[in-house]
C-alpha cells in the first residue's frame, strides 16, 4: 500500500488508517483476525484511545510481533496532568509496547499550553523526554481549537472531522496544517454514518493529498471495501463530482457528526442518532429504524425538557433540542406512511 509523510513526525504512514473504535463491538478472535489482515494488506497507522474500553488491549494482542513496523496512536481526555500521565501508562500497558508513536490529547474544551494550569502539556513533554511518546498531538472537534493548535507549532498532528461534506472553513485548516507542515488525520471520514458509499469521500480525501484518513472498521467487508479503493483509487470525474455534490445538496448544512459529545441527556434520548434519524433513513434500509425499540427511543424525545445540557457541550455549535422536535414530528409522518 501506499504510504505518506505525515507532517513533520517524519513517519510513513498508509495513506488509509485503522480507527480502531468499532473493535470495541466485536470479540477478541475476531478483531485479532481482522487487525492481521489490515496490517497484512499493508495497512501501518493505527488510531485508538484510552476511552475506546478495550480497543488498545485488542491491538497489544493483535499486533505485538510486529510493533516495530506499525504506527501507533491513541488519545487521553484527563483534565488535568495527573490523570493524563495515569491513562498514558495504561495505554502504554494495554497496548503491549514501551513507547507510543503519537500520543493525542482528545478534543478539549480549552487550548492545552505549557505551563497551563492543567498540566496536560507538560506532562507529554515529560513523557516525550523519558521515551514514552515520540510526538504530541491533539484531537478536536472545535475549529476554533484545531486552528489554534496548528497555528501554535506545538502539536506534531491534528486529528479533526473532514470528509467530502467539510465546510470551506475545514478546508482551509487543511492547508493551514500543511504550511505548518502538521500533520492531519483526518477523523469521521463517512460524516458519522451519513454517507454510505465510501468511494466519493475516499476519492475527495485523496484528491487533497494531506490528510490520512483513518476508516472505521468492523466488519471484514469493510477492511477489503478500503483496501480494493487503495488498490485501485477512483478518479475524481464528472460522475464523482456530481455524486458529491448531491450528496452536499442533502447534507452539507448543520447536521449532526454523531459524535456523542452531546451526552448523557438526563432524558435518556440517544441524541446522536434521534438528531439525524430521518437522514439515516433516507440514506440506508430505513427498517432497522422502525422496530418498535426505535419507535421507544424517538418517544423518548417527548421527556426533552430543553435543559440545554447537550447545547453547550456541542462542539458545533448545533441546536439540538430543536433538531430533535424536527426529527420527531418528520420520524412520526414517515411511521404514519407505512402500510398497516
């Protein structure tokens, strides 16, 4: 497979990367056999973090006899040092390796400095020091953050959602990342679940040429759907464009990524997917999302009291109590439709 720089860490990395958060659904035997086969294939960049339960340990068993050959990343969310030097070590445990690649402080709230009050910055200078980590990265999903981060020369990496649906805004922190020579990785490639067809995003992310993607993968016909698009990448044509742009047309607005930063909601309402449910339905077999378990959880949004919980923990900014009363009154005119 083909590799790329990425950024001044000098590491040469595939051009498609594992995100390692879908492993957590899946048995041991079964993401062992997936993860040998990615890196058979040629696949080297593998991206997990502390909060992934128990992703790091099935990539320590997994890929042990071929650490030297791998890039590894994964991502603390401590706010303060202490915790942050604490989940670096159980990382560095669970994934069975005495140094990590590059190890990501993940989507704060606020720009982590050093000399900051929370620590965070100055103990991945420490453990950079001491060999623990190779290079200092951050995650986001705040602009105005990932911005700041690449413009500071602090951070080796930037790890921040792009996908064919990305906003002139997101574009420009690509090429601002790569006059800094930082390197990007590029997160939620499939808009959280949004777009179903992996070729025109792969095709748009390629045709850039900075960021590494990372896919996350599951499923076996996952893996061989990216390592086929590797193997023989599309072209970006008329036909590619005309697909991304409706795909644009239908979505590219103030939708929601799915991220899940909105929660918990005190209601209980699964506003990472209530907030886009008819997008999903338009886009895949929409009768997963009419069960009777799903009716339930729509019902669920009748308990919204508006708290504004989920709004200020948004990183987009979005309006969710209102997207939820939209795709709850849309969800109901779609159940109503449906032949008794």
């Amino acid at each position: 497979m083909e590799c790329i720089r990425l950024g001044r860490t000098g590491l040469m990395v595939s051009r498609s990367g594992f995100g390692a958060i879908p492993i957590q659904r899946i048995p041991e035997v079964e993401s062992s056999i997936l993860l040998r086969k990615a890196y058979d294939n040629g696949i080297n960049f593998f991206d997990t973090a502390h909060g992934y339960t128990d992703s790091e340990e099935k990539i320590g068993k997994a890929l042990t006899a071929v650490r030297s050959n791998i890039v590894l990343a994964t991502k603390g969310m401590a706010k303060d040092g202490k915790t942050l030097q604490e989940q670096l070590e159980l990382s560095l445990k669970r994934l069975g390796t005495d140094y990590i690649d590059i190890y990501q402080i993940h989507n704060p709230v606020s720009f982590p400095r050093p000399g900051a009050e929370d620590g965070l910055y100055d103990v991945l200078l420490a453990a950079k020091r001491k060999g623990q980590i190779r290079f200092i990265g951050l995650t986001n999903h705040r602009i105005v953050i990932a911005r700041e981060a690449v413009a500071s020369g602090l951070y080796d990496t930037i790890q921040f959602p792009l996908s064919s649906l990305s906003s002139a805004e997101d574009l420009e922190l690509v090429e601002a990342a790569r006059r800094k020579d930082v390197g990007f990785i590029a997160m939620k490639g499939l808009a959280g679940g949004l777009l179903s067809d992996a070729r025109p995003t792969f095709t748009f992310l390629r045709n850039i040429n900075w960021p590494v993607p990372i896919w996350g993968i599951e499923k076996e016909w996952q893996l061989d759907q990216f390592l086929a698009l590797e193997r023989d990448p599309p072209v970006m044509d008329e036909q590619m464009q005309a697909i991304i742009a409706k795909d644009r047309a239908e979505l590219a607005q103030s939708f929601c990524r799915g991220c899940g930063y909105c929660l918990p909601c005190p209601a209980g309402i699964e506003i990472n997917f209530a907030s886009r449910i008819t997008l999903l339905m338009r886009r895949m077999p929409p009768a997963p999302y009419l069960s009777p378990v799903w009716q339930e959880k729509m019902a669920r949004i009748e308990n919204c009291t508006a708290c504004g919980q989920c709004r200020t923990r948004c990183p987009y900014s979005l309006d969710p109590p209102t997207m939820l009363k939209t795709q709850l009154r849309e969800y109901r005119k779609i159940l109503e439709a449906q032949p008794s």
